[in-house]
C-alpha cells in the first residue's frame, strides 16, 4: 500500500453466510462508498438501506455504514458494504469499488 491510498477486501470468511462485508479504510472512503451505494449514508456510524450501484443499475440490495477517523479500528475513515453472502456478490462490489479507486488490500493490511 502508498501512504493515502484507500483500501478494500471482503472482510469476512469466503463460503455460504448470509451476509458477506466488504470494508472500504481509508481517505477516499467516503467518496468512493457514495459512488457505489444508493443512497449514501446520511449519518456516520448509522446503518443504511439501499442499493450498490453500477452505472445506474443495481448490483445487490444491500446496508451501507461509514465511520469517520480517528475513532476506528484503522484510525482512518472506513466504509463497510453489508450484502447478500456468497462469494459472487461480494466479489462484484469489490470489482466496482476498485473501479471506483479503491486499491486491494494486502492479507492484514487493515490490522498494520
């Protein structure tokens, strides 16, 4: 990772849950959560309904959080993607949310 580079990874274990989350850490997490999620979360650290978006058209239905630094896990601004479990779903968010200028984050990354 380059210092102020914004990450993304599926955040939970790969397989069959309901929910798979997807964590955006970073400067750019915001930004980068309010092109891919409709609509963009009104309030920090307050879960919200809506759709991730691609070009217009849904990709899954899914909840939506952003937190603001320094008060996170990272001490950065972090992002989180709640959606449906399994892998194909999980892996097209992340697919857009690379697009949308996320980098991959490295195994640990979020931890350092």
């Amino acid at each position: 990772m380059i210092p102020n580079d914004t990450i993304a990874a599926i955040a939970t274990p790969a397989g069959e849950g309901g929910v798979a989350i997807i964590r955006i850490s970073g400067p750019g997490a915001r930004e980068i959560l309010s092109r891919a999620f409709s609509p963009a979360p009104k309030r920090d650290r307050m879960l919200t309904y809506g759709h991730v978006m691609d070009a217009g058209k849904p990709i899954d239905e899914a909840m939506a959080v952003f937190l603001p630094a320094p008060h996170t896990y990272t001490r950065e601004d972090v992002a989180e993607i709640h959606c449906h479990g399994g892998m194909m779903a999980a892996q097209m968010i992340l697919d857009l949310l690379m697009e949308k200028g996320a980098v991959p984050a490295q195994p640990g990354e979020f931890t350092k």
